[in-house]
C-alpha cells in the first residue's frame, strides 16, 4: 500500500489541472503579448486565471501578480516594498517561525540596513499580540506574518494582527505568507487589513513553479526583475500562461467543496491526533491545549522520543508510507529546525520529528495503516536505538 502523507511538501497535480495545461502547451501555445489570434488566446487563459483569483479571494485583477512561486511572491513582497517606502522607515517586523523565503530575506535586508525584528512564539508556535505591539515603531515600515507554519501547522491571529498593526499606523505595510493557508480555509485580504498576500501552486494541487502575489492597489513596490514590463512592469517576463491557468484551475477546484473537504481534513487530522496518543514517548507539536482548534486541518508534527527523525521517516517509507522530516524546502539540511527551537521543543526531540500532511485524497485506511505500522515499529526502532 502507498501512502502519501507528504501534503506540505508538494501535493499531486488535479488530473484536471494537467490536461488544461497540456491543452494550452501544444495547441494554445501562443505569446500573450502577440497581436495575432495565437497571443489573444494565450491572453484569454491569463484573463481567465485573473478573474478565477480574484472572484475566490474577493479583490480586483489588477490586483494579482503570477509569480513563480511562494518563494518569488515573499521575495518581491518583501525586498519591494522596503525599497520602495525606505523613505518613511527602515524598519520590518517578523516572527522567528517564518518560512526561509522570509527569514533569509530579512537577513538580505538586514544586509542592506534594514531593522528586523524576530517576534517570538509560545509553545504552541503563535505570536503574542501584545508582543507585536510592543516592537511596533512610528518607523515600522513593514510587517511580515505567515498565515499556518509550514513545519507545525499553528495559525497566526492574522485578522488581530492586521487591525493592530494598521490601528498603531496605518502606513505600515501587512504582508501574509499563506502559502500553507491558501486553498485550507476562505482568506479574504482586504477584510484583514492584509496590503500583500503569497500562495502557491503546487500546495493545492496546481503546478510546481506557480504562484501569485496580492497587492493592494494602494501598494508601493518596487520590481526585483527587469525586462519587457509585463504585469505592469512589477514581474516582467514572459507569462507562464499553462502554469497560471494551472495554478487558477486548481484553486478553483479545491474551493468548489472547500468547506465539506475542510472539515473532513480535520476529522482525519482529530483521528490521527487521537491514535498517536496510544504510543508513549510522543510529543504533538503546534497544538494549544492538546486541542487542533487553532491549527491547520492539514498538518500534524510529531516528536518522537528514542527515534531519529531520518531513521522514522526511511523505516515509513519501506512500508510506503511517504512523510518529511521538516520543510522540504530544507530537509535536505541537517540542522535543528527554528520552528520547534523557537517553540521550545526539548533538545532531544528536535532531531526526532516528523510531519505528516494530508490532502483531499487522503482516506481514513491511509490513516489507520499508518497508526498500525507506527505502533509495530516505534517500540523496534527504539530497542534498536538503544543497542
């Protein structure tokens, strides 16, 4: 049996998804810039990915940029809108938990001269407000919050954090990585008081190499690449046109049903929660009160004392199970994650975590096969360790 529980990571492409995109490479594969009927075709599907968005996330197309990803989307979000308003402030807040595309970001512009401010996280991975309040500055230009953790899947109080920010100055910039939001739950910027907004597409079972960035109209940014000044010379280059039109096809897929397939992830995840309870030794991660209320309905983070992380993860995969030892986006980095250190995870765990991510096409048999095969191999792997 396989199973896939690797969600975060990267999900299956919509079979849906992939033949529109096949349809735009070898039959309307022209060049949106072109004038002939080839390039007005090609602009059509870009029209068509602008509307589908913009209609889901209830704000206007001009308001959309396709990028090639969340990593591109925190990059432009952030490194455009601190050179472009450097003249009111050079100040940034952030958390401690943020995805790589922030944090390594943040330090470029610390590099640059930027002041950053880490926020830190309680044991269950969320921010205190009143700690945001505190760091906020008449010079805070910039403050940059993640929707759900990629590593342990706490939700941030996005809606409280943006009212804050903005009550305290209303210039200061709010920018959202949902990168793992987007797609889980109904995420309307402008009723958050959100100026910026990543998501991706192969997190929703659109392409790899999609993505876009919400800019509010009202948004000084200033580009990160040059060239032809396509999306009105914010991301110049040629559109992705089947990537773009994969990405808009996806996210409208996964909110057909969205509220149905939600809740249905987090009885899945209730499930899940409720069969590692059985096994000693184990720690669950990003949960507040032991409850899942506050998380993502799709991820789950479990430490597990006496087991290396690596040496779970490969036993899994020898029974089919497919599951990271962190952020993909980083697995293949051998070092401590600062999600869990920031969290407070004991020193002995960090090394021992895994994450499991669920998607729509996860069934409960998937869940129960691989509670069954943690329970016969955790209490082997741990005699193992200690020999």
């Amino acid at each position: 049996m396989e199973v896939y529980l690797d969600n975060s990571a990267t999900t299956r492409v919509f079979p849906e998804v992939a033949e529109l995109m096949t349809k735009i490479m070898c039959t309307d594969y022209g060049n949106p810039s072109s004038l002939h009927t080839k390039g007005v075709v090609a602009e059509q599907y870009l029209r068509y990915a602008s509307q589908t968005l913009s209609r889901l996330l209830k704000v206007n197309e001009k308001e959309l940029l396709f990028t090639s990803g969340g990593t591109e989307s925190d990059n432009l979000a952030l490194t455009g809108a601190a050179f472009a308003n450097r003249r009111q402030g050079n100040h940034i807040i952030t958390t401690q938990i943020e995805h790589p595309a922030v944090l390594q970001t943040c330090a470029y512009l610390e590099s640059c001269g930027f002041r950053v401010t880490y926020l830190p996280v309680d044991q269950s991975g969320r921010i205190r407000l009143a700690d945001l309040q505190q760091e906020m500055t008449p010079d805070t230009i910039l403050v940059s919050i993640m929707h759900t953790n990629n590593e342990v899947g706490s939700l941030q109080p996005i809606a409280e954090a943006g009212a804050l920010v903005k009550r305290m100055n209303p210039a200061t910039l709010f920018h959202v990585d949902a990168v793992q939001g987007f797609g889980k739950e109904r995420i309307y910027p402008k009723r958050l008081n959100v100026d910026m907004m990543s998501a991706s597409g192969h997190k929703i079972h659109g392409p790899k190499g999609t993505g876009f960035l919400y800019v509010g109209e009202k948004v000084k940014l200033r580009p990160i690449l040059f060239g032809g000044g396509q999306q009105r010379g914010l991301r110049s280059g040629t559109e992705n046109v089947p990537g773009i039109a994969g990405i808009a096809k996806a996210a409208e897929m996964i909110y057909a049903d969205l509220d149905a397939d939600v809740q249905r992830l987090y009885a899945l995840k209730q499930r899940f929660i409720d069969g590692v309870r059985r096994i000693d030794g184990i720690r669950l991660n990003g949960l507040r009160d032991g409850r899942i209320e506050g998380t993502a309905p799709h991820v789950t983070s479990v430490s597990i004392a006496g087991v290396r992380s690596e040496v779970m993860l490969h036993a899994l995969e020898e029974r089919g199970i497919y599951v990271s030892a962190g952020s993909a986006c980083s697995a293949r980095k051998p070092q401590p994650s600062a999600t869990l250190k920031a969290m407070g995870v004991e020193k002995e765990l960090l090394g021992s975590t895994i994450r499991f991510s669920f998607s729509i096409f996860t069934t409960e048999e998937e869940i129960r096969y691989t509670l069954q095969q943690m329970y016969d191999m955790i209490p082997m792997l741990r005699r193992f360790t200690r020999r």
